[in-house]
C-alpha cells in the first residue's frame, strides 16, 4: 500500500507564499543575523548592499529601520528628560 507525502502539499503551498523576493532578502538577513557582531565592516556593507541592490530589481522601498526605545538597567523605558523632577 502506498503511502502519499504530507510534505508535497505543505511545500506547494508554501512556495506559492514566498516571493523570491522574500526568500533572498530572508538569506541575506539569516547571514547577517547569524554572524552577529562578528560580522566584519566590510561584509557587513556587502551584504547590506546587495539587499539593496534586490530592493531595486525587484522594484521594492526600502522599509525604514525600526526606531527602538531605549531602556535603562532594570530593563524599563527611558524617562524622557522633560519628566525627571529636581
């Protein structure tokens, strides 16, 4: 009796979600997530432009980069100056 893969369907579908687009911009962030700050300058600058250079073949804006708040030693957001008390 032969058995059917569940991974055939799974993966139609999947593939049919992911741009190529999406796949290779996700490569070059997994290599750059992965090294870490490990990653030198000059890499670190190669990679970062051959993400742009897929922004512009395939005709995509640039997102601009998350403004994250900083936080202070407990882990909590920053007071913002105007709120400190004398």
């Amino acid at each position: 009796m032969a058995t059917r893969s569940k991974r055939g369907p799974a993966k139609k579908k999947w593939s049919a979600v992911v741009t190529r687009f999406q796949s290779a911009m996700s490569m070059l962030n997994f290599e750059i997530n992965r090294a870490g700050k490990g990653l030198s300058a000059d890499r670190r600058r190669v990679l970062n432009q051959a993400k742009s250079e897929l922004r512009r073949v395939f005709a995509r804006p640039a997102k601009p980069a998350a403004r994250r708040k900083k936080k202070n030693a407990a882990g909590l957001p920053r007071r913002s100056s105007q709120t400190k008390t004398a």
